[in-house]
C-alpha cells in the first residue's frame, strides 16, 4: 500500500513577536486547517499591538540556506511569501522558489511593502525586483490598496474607483493571477475583485464588519488561509471564497490582546 503523501504548506515571512500576523499567525492558520505548516524566517520585527517599532531584516545568505536545507529534504504542498525585506532576500527566494514554481505547486505572494502604522518594509527601491522575479513565478498575488496602488502606479482613489482597471493593469505587469483585497474600501461590503490571467474577473463580497478598533494580520491570515486550501488540493476560486469566509468570521471573533489593535479569532469555526 502507498503512503500518503503529509500535506505541509510552508510560509516565508517575516516573524510578528504578538502572534497576529507574519509566520506566527500563517503556522496558526494552517494548523486551524489541520495542516502542520514549515516556516522560513526573512525578518524580526520588534512590534506589539500598538505597533511597529523596528523591522531587522534576516541576511539574505541565511535566508538562502535555510530554503536549501528545506527544500533539499522536502517538497511543500504549497508556499506563502510574505515580509521580504530587502532585494537581496527578493532575489534569494525566487531562486529558492523557482523549481517549485515549475512543477506545479501552488505560490501564494502577499506583497508586504508596509506595516500598518506606515513604517516601510521594503524599501521602493526594492518594489520592482519583486514585480520582476517573485510575480511571474506565483500562483497568486494578493496586494490590499495600498499595495496595489503603489504596485499599479496609480494613487488610491484609483484602485477605489477603478478597481477592475487596477487588476488589469498588475495582470499586464507579469501577474498570472490577482486579488485585490477590498477590506480597506470605503463601502458597507468588503469587496475582493479576482483577475485570472484569460482576463475574467470574479468578485467576492462579504459584508463588512462592524470596526470597533483595528484587527491586526487580517491580510496574512487570508493569504495563509489560501495557501493551506490551494495544498489540500482546492481550486483557485475555492480558494480565495474560503479563505475570505474563514478571515471574515476571524474578524467578528477578534480579541483585545494589548493597548492596540485586536487579534484575529483564529479558532474561529470553518464552513
């Protein structure tokens, strides 16, 4: 008899010392989808709930040994990109990733150019090294509005107004696929708009919820939330529908955990 194959998802991001968002946070959603995740460090970050006081970014060279030693020894079922950094560490996981990408497996790339204080994660310098090596090889792209803005070249009330045009535009870019994220919007439903590569767009709503204080990790949480559902074998619209459904019911769960911003329910129940 065949052994079954272990499903292990594996994220590469920055680590978030309060749990609610970078590889902390992605480790908690794949295990809340019964998947027990790998983690590759690029960055350490000295931040709380209240917010980011410094980001120190992993040396490229380690970053680049601890995906050999990884990927020498197994083969993730999918991979979720997040805080890079620096364009070395760019460089360094397109490489790493490059292989993966050609066989087929599933790469989830959550643009992290800024924290949500405003403090800069990737210098702009840096923006078009992941637009040039990290894009192409990703299964999935998945910027909120600000990133896609800056990713797009046009300012925010573009990608408010615009949103479709926006989407074309990263599709155009070397995206093979795109979700713009729509919980910074400004309207009573928190709209995602979906733009695949033939050029049809698919938009999933949920209404919003009700801000009390801000939740911190929501945009790890759904492309983490994608990655696991893209290794269990889920298809790409299966995908972002359930994973916005699980980040939705996170956020109504979500808990005061310090002074600042709340923490995702990440218990919350799956559909």
């Amino acid at each position: 008899m065949a052994r079954k194959r272990f499903v292990v998802p594996l994220t590469v991001a920055g680590s978030d010392p309060s749990g609610g968002a970078g590889l902390q946070a992605d480790l908690k959603v794949f295990l809340r989808y019964g998947l027990s995740g790998a983690a590759v460090c690029t960055a350490t970050t000295v931040q709380s709930p209240t917010g980011m006081a410094a980001v120190n970014p992993v040396a490229a060279p380690i970053v680049t040994a601890q995906l050999a030693t990884l990927l020498r020894d197994m083969r993730p079922a999918a991979v979720k990109v997040g805080l890079l950094g620096s364009g070395d560490t760019v460089r360094a996981v397109a490489r790493a990733l490059l292989p993966l990408s050609r066989r087929g497996v599933p790469i989830v790339v959550d643009p992290v150019l800024t924290a949500g204080d405003g403090t800069r994660l990737l210098p702009k310098a840096d923006v078009p090294l992941l637009q040039r090596h990290l894009f192409p090889l990703a299964t999935l792209v998945t910027p909120n509005l600000a990133e896609a803005a800056e990713l797009a070249g046009v300012d925010e009330d573009r990608v408010r107004g615009k949103t479709d045009d926006v989407v074309r535009t990263l599709l155009r870019s070397g995206c093979r696929n795109v979700l713009v994220k729509g919980g910074h919007m400004d309207s009573d439903e928190a709209v995602d708009v979906l733009g695949v590569r033939s050029g049809e767009l698919v938009l999933f709503s949920a209404a919003r919820v009700p801000r009390r204080t801000n939740v911190h990790g929501t945009g790890c949480a759904l492309s983490a939330a994608i990655t696991a559902l893209l290794a269990v074998g889920r298809s790409l619209e299966d995908a972002v529908q359930g994973g916005k459904a699980f980040v939705t019911a996170a956020i109504e769960g979500a808990q005061t955990i310090g002074r600042g911003s709340r923490q995702l329910d990440f218990l919350t129940k799956l559909e």
